[in-house]
C-alpha cells in the first residue's frame, strides 16, 4: 500500500504495480466467486474478472431478462451460470450486486449460504451502513468488503476492453479471516480497478449518495435546466442554448477538464471566458453550498436511504419512475439534445455504416 499525496492530504492507495494481477490470481487460486445479480454492476464486473482468469460463477432469477443476458455473455446454465441460492452455496466469495432494494428483499436467501470463512462483497455500503433500515446483518464469521468503481459496470466494461481502468474505493467492514484485505485488493485489482483507495463503508455511501444527487446528475441537471430555461426566456433558439448549456460542456471542455485539470482550461481559453469564469465561479459555489450541506444532512441522517426503502418498495414504484424519466426525456431541452446529437459526424458516420 502506497501514501499518495492528494492537495495535501495523504491516503492509502493500492495501484496495479504494487499489487499486480498475478499476485490476485495467486491470492484467489482457491476462491469460488459468486456473482448475484447481473444488472448494473453485475456484468462488468464478472466478465473483467472471468477474463483476467478469476473462478467465476453468476447467480441470477430464472427466468428473467438478466438469466439470458447472462448467458449471450457466455456464462453456461449448470456450468458457471446458476439459481441465486445454488450460486451463493458455490460461492466462496459472494459478490452482492442486486440493486439496494432488491438485496433488502433477497437477503434472506442470501444469508443462509454465509458460512464461516466465506467473505460477503459490495459495490455500495448502502445496506450494510443502514443495516438497521435494511436488515441486512452479516454473521460474525465472514468478512464484508467492498469495491466500489467510480462509474457504471458499463464504463468499467469499456475502460478494461480499452486496456484502461476505472478508480475504486475499497473498505473492509469485518475482518473474520484475517485475510479481508488480500481478498479485498485482489477483486478490486480482478475488476479492473485503474487504483484503489481506502474508504470506509460509511463513507463510501455518503459520498455516492451525495454526488448522485449532486454533481453527478441531480445538480447538474438542475445547472442545465436553469441555464436552458434563461437562455429561452430570452430569445435563444433551442438549438443554440443546448450547444451553449451542454454540448460544449459535455463534448469539448468536460474531456479536456478530465485530462489536465480545471486549472489548465482557466489558463487555456480565451481571455473573455478566463475572466468571466474567475469572476462568476465562487457565486455559484456560495449559492449552492447551502443546498451541499442540507443534501449531505440528509443522506447522514439516513432520510435519503429511508426515502429510497420506502419509494423502491412500492408496488408501482417502476410505472412512476418510467413517468417521471418520460417528463424528463420529453422535456424542449433533451429533445433538443437529440437532435443535436443525430447532427454529430460520428452517428452520420454510423447510420451510414448501418445502412
């Protein structure tokens, strides 16, 4: 484990140096990785730690969309694809990659196979720091470790075919064996991890809970509305404000940002956008900070993971989340959006080909 510098903090950090994929493979000769759950996670993960040469097994409902799914990706009914319980009794290490919902409802499937020495693994602390909420206890004699990679399975999928990888946490919760933490480094090193760094589960789900509703998505899209919205209200074309509120951001500064820093692009555009980007940047952030702070409150509080038990528990939950992603995609801005992304040279270049 490595001491890494971070603005003047320093952290734990694994990279894929220190700890190569060999020595994972090493640590994991004998382990028998159980996947549950082939939705959001479940996918990138199983198929960059079959490919890197982990024993790995998938468990899934049969039947259902997820089970063929599976199979399209290789996995084999009888062979490395099987019913939830049989998979968890396989398993070695049971990799829980059901949504938080679904894993407050199958949990106690799940807990009966949870023998001692096993080890129990997350990508979210979600049902483990509200265990109260959630239920979901583990016995004493396993341990209970998470991998968490800062993005979707599908961009984890993606970054590992292109050779690269996807930045994880890592946390140990319970150590029974005494081997939590090569068990742990191992899968995030499996996965396809770029690095890991060391979180807590806590903190792991206040962190993503809060980014999920801030930057990530929720503030950012409240950013593009209210931008969208005064840019119509004054005479713009639908066109020209989407250009200007989120093509821009999205196709040329944003990767820009990602490979040298904020700092670079300040120093990097006109002298125009410079001086008005320092001028105007601390207003927003001392006008969104309240809403920051009120945000984090709730998800420590656990209203944000109550609130998320009680709507994902609804029998029409699925009806009225489809309604309210309608109302979104349906929304001038995103259909504008569209349209612009159809003018792309690239999807001309792809209906071309498809053609």
């Amino acid at each position: 484990m490595a001491k890494i510098n971070f603005g003047g903090t320093e952290e734990n950090v694994v990279t894929r140096e220190e700890f190569s994929l060999d020595k994972a493979l090493d640590v994991m000769q004998d382990e028998v990785i159980a996947i549950i759950g082939y939705g959001v996670q479940g996918p990138g993960q199983a198929l960059n730690l079959r490919d890197n040469g982990f024993n790995v097994i998938v468990g899934q409902r049969y039947p259902s969309a997820t089970w063929d799914k599976a199979i399209a990706d290789g996995f084999v009914p009888g062979e490395t694809l099987f019913p939830i319980e049989e998979a968890a009794d396989r398993g070695t290490i049971i990799q829980y990659l059901l949504s938080d919902a679904a894993q407050i409802a199958v949990w106690p499937q799940i807990k009966p196979y949870l023998t001692p020495g096993k080890a129990l693994y997350f990508s979210h602390g979600f049902g483990i720091t509200y265990k109260e909420k959630t239920g979901i206890i583990p016995p004493a004699d396993v341990d209970v470790i998470l991998v968490a990679p800062k993005g979707s399975g599908t961009s984890l999928r993606r970054l590992f075919l292109e050779g690269r990888g996807l930045n994880s946490s890592y946390a140990i919760f319970q150590d029974a064996t005494g081997r939590a933490f090569e068990r742990v480094v191992a899968l995030g090193i499996g996965i396809g991890s770029g690095y890991l760094f060391e979180t807590t589960f806590q903190k792991e789900v206040y962190s993503d809970l809060t980014g999920e509703r801030g930057t990530l998505m929720g503030a950012i899209q409240g950013i593009f509305a209210a931008q969208y919205d005064v840019l119509r209200q004054r005479g713009h074309s639908p066109s020209e404000a989407f250009n200007e509120t989120v093509e821009e951001l999205t196709q040329s500064l944003m990767p820009l940002v990602a490979e040298n820093g904020m700092d670079w692009m300040y120093a990097n555009c006109s002298t125009t956008a410079q001086r008005g980007a320092l001028d105007w940047w601390k207003k927003f952030r001392d006008a969104t900070a309240p809403v920051f702070a009120e945000l984090y409150d709730s998800v420590a509080t656990g209203k944000e993971a109550q609130r998320s038990i009680d709507t994902n528990s609804q029998a029409d939950y699925r009806s009225k989340l489809e309604e309210e992603l309608r109302q979104l995609r349906d929304s001038e801005m995103w259909q504008a959006g569209k349209a612009v992304r159809s003018l792309r040279p690239e999807a001309q270049v792809t209906e071309e080909v498809e053609e």
